[in-house]
C-alpha cells in the first residue's frame, strides 16, 4: 500500500484526537464507560500504527513503509 508520510500524519492526529476527546468526554463524565471503551479499542491501534507508518515512511512521494518484525 503506497501512502505518503503527510496523509499517515493526518490519520495519527485525527486517532490521536479521537482518544483524547473521548477521555475528556468521560472524565467529564457526559459519555458512558462503554462507549469511551469502544471509541478507543478502535482510534487507539490505528494510532500507534499510524505512528509508526509515519516514522519510517519517506518523504518524496509514496512510500511503503516497513515496521519490521
């Protein structure tokens, strides 16, 4: 999968965004524990994932990036 290292940022801000707001949102106590829960089981993995992504992706064009093993 080509992606370039601009578009990965763009999703780990938005997951990122995602897990902080839903923290904030249940600590201020207007969203139900399961509901905080299921926002990051899914916004947290692509997160960290993203991270990565944008770490060892290049900076010209596309580039497939490769986490390792």
């Amino acid at each position: 999968m080509m992606m370039k290292k601009k578009t990965v940022a763009r999703i780990f801000w938005a997951g990122a965004g995602v897990c902080v707001i839903a923290s904030v949102l249940f600590f201020m106590g207007m969203i139900p524990l399961p509901l905080c829960a299921a926002l990051l089981i899914v916004a947290f993995p692509v997160t960290v994932l993203s991270l990565f992504f944008c770490w060892m992706a290049g900076e010209s064009g596309g580039d497939i990036p490769f986490i390792g093993y």
